[in-house]
C-alpha cells in the first residue's frame, strides 16, 4: 500500500519535472487544443524509463505535429504519483495501465480515448501469467499455498490483481501465499530466475521482451495460470480539459500513423503495431468489476 507521504513526494517531483520541461511552452500560442501553449502528456512506469521516454516521445511528437502544440513527455514515478498529477490538473493526457486507468477515471476524471492497435487492424491485448521452474512440484494456482510468489508492484493490474483473484477464485487468502513485491515486472522475473521464489507474475508483454533480450529462457520454466486476455493500456484525456480538446485529441491520436506508435507499441508487446484504435470507458469495464470486487482504490496502487 502506498503511504500518503510518498505519493506527495512522487507528486512534487513529477511536478517539479513537468514545470523545468516546460520552457518550449513559453513561444507557443494558446488555444484550445493547446491549453497553457503546452500539452503535458504522463506515462506510467510500466518499464524502464530509458526504454519508455524515447518510444513515447515519438509518439508526442506526431500528436504535437498534428495539434500544433509542444507535448512534453513525462514517465512518472508510479501509478499514484499519475493519478494525483491528472487529478491535479498537472496532466492533459496520460497512459494508465487497464487498473490504473480506473483509478484515474474514479478519481480524476481520466476519460480513455484510445488504445494500441495491431496491424490486423484489432485491439491489442495481453495476459497475466504465474511461472515455475520446469521441475517444480507445482502444477496449479492452488499449490501456491504456503509457497513464496513475487508479483510486480501494487496497483498493477497483471502484476498484482489478477494473481490476487486468482487465488481469491481458488478459495485462498492473500495470507495463504507468501507474496512479496518485487518492484516491477523486470524485476519479478529476476526473482524467479535467480531462484529467490518458488513462482512468479510474469504477463505476456515481459516475456516477450525478456525472451527477445536473451534474459529468459522460456524452456527452463513453466507457465501454470493465465488470465483472461487484458485490453491494452489506454492513453487518456483529464476530463477537466475542454470538449474541443478532447475531440481534436481523439481525432489525432487514432490518425497518427503506425510508425509513430510502433516503438511505444513494441514495448506492449503489439509488434507490428497498427493505427491507435479508439476506446472508451466501456472497454474497460471488466477492470472496474475486479476492482469493486477486490475493494481496490488508488491508495492501494505503488
């Protein structure tokens, strides 16, 4: 659970971020799809930063050239810290993971606009997924009990909810399982690779990098749970922002070409990448149900 005085730290900081990268602003006339002469465009921290700023300021750069309006690309510290920023009207835009995008909608009116397309021309998605070592005794969600399983981060919606139903669907508490939070999902495959946990989250996306970067070895281990297919993450609009934004928002994001998106899109494992497609609140609503269902609210993501 994340304490209040680190959110109001990540926050400060992100603030602090957002105003020194702002200076562009200061030529850019005003208007309104331009509000402030700057869009201020947040990215949850699902990887790592040096990977996530350049692939996402490709993708600002397009919306900028099609709104006419610098967009300032920030990776934020964590889920909360965006949820607060938006909240705070520090973030016009922002990529929420599917959990994170229901705290931002519940609690900053975080309107989701559109989403990662293949080049099939669907919507993306991908899965959560518990692993083991090839020779290990378990076989199923249920033989966790008593065993130790790493999972991301709070807040995450591969890396921390789903596995957290899963073993509420099986009839076990959190308190059954020895769960420690690894601190990302790069990180809690290295704790099963590295043999620190008898299983660990790992969902589609990082196996698909990991396995492309030569970091895991698919045939060492075994994948014993997956979840339903996760629509991929949103990128959204403060809903405080005007209905004219909003609209030529919309109207750029799903009009930007693949290769603005495909270095972003890569990184979700939607590899080629097609047009961004558009969302809405609905998309989404399974999130909303697992959350009701588990009694999550922003406090609980990291």
């Amino acid at each position: 659970m994340i304490k209040s005085r680190h959110a109001a730290v990540a926050l400060a900081a992100l603030t602090l971020a957002l105003t020194s990268c702002g200076s562009n602003s200061d030529t850019a006339a005003e208007s309104p799809t331009c509000p402030g002469g700057q869009i201020r465009f947040g990215v949850e921290p699902f990887e790592d930063p040096a990977k996530l700023t350049p692939a996402f300021q490709v993708v600002g750069d397009a919306l900028s050239e099609k709104l006419n309006c610098p967009v300032e690309v920030t990776v934020v510290d964590n889920y909360a810290a965006e949820v607060l920023a938006m909240r705070n009207g520090q973030l016009e835009l922002g990529v929420f993971g599917p959990l994170g995008y229901v705290f931002a909608s519940q609690e900053a009116d975080a309107r989701a606009l559109a989403s990662f397309g293949t080049a099939e021309g669907t919507l993306s998605s991908y899965t959560a997924g518990v692993w083991v070592p090839k020779d290990s005794d378990i076989e199923s969600i249920e033989d966790l009990r008593g065993r130790t399983l790493a999972l991301s981060e709070p807040g995450s919606t591969s890396g921390d909810a789903l596995p957290r139903m899963a073993l509420r669907d099986s009839n076990m508490q959190d308190s059954d399982v020895k769960i420690t939070y690894a601190g990302g999902h790069p990180e809690a495959l290295l704790a099963l690779t590295n043999g620190k946990v008898d299983a660990a989250e790992i969902n589609s996306q990082q196996v698909a990098t990991s396995t492309g970067e030569g970091q895991f070895d698919q045939s060492q281990f075994r994948q014993v749970w997956t979840s339903n297919p996760i629509p991929n993450d949103p990128i959204t609009v403060a809903g405080g922002t005007s209905e004219e934004f909003q609209k030529a928002v919309a109207d750029a994001l799903v009009n930007l070409s693949p290769e603005a998106v495909a270095e972003a899109g890569a990184l979700l494992d939607v590899d080629p990448a097609g047009q961004l497609l558009p969302v809405d609140k609905s998309t989404y609503q399974p999130l909303f149900d697992l959350a009701d269902t588990l009694g999550l609210t922003s406090k609980d993501a990291g």
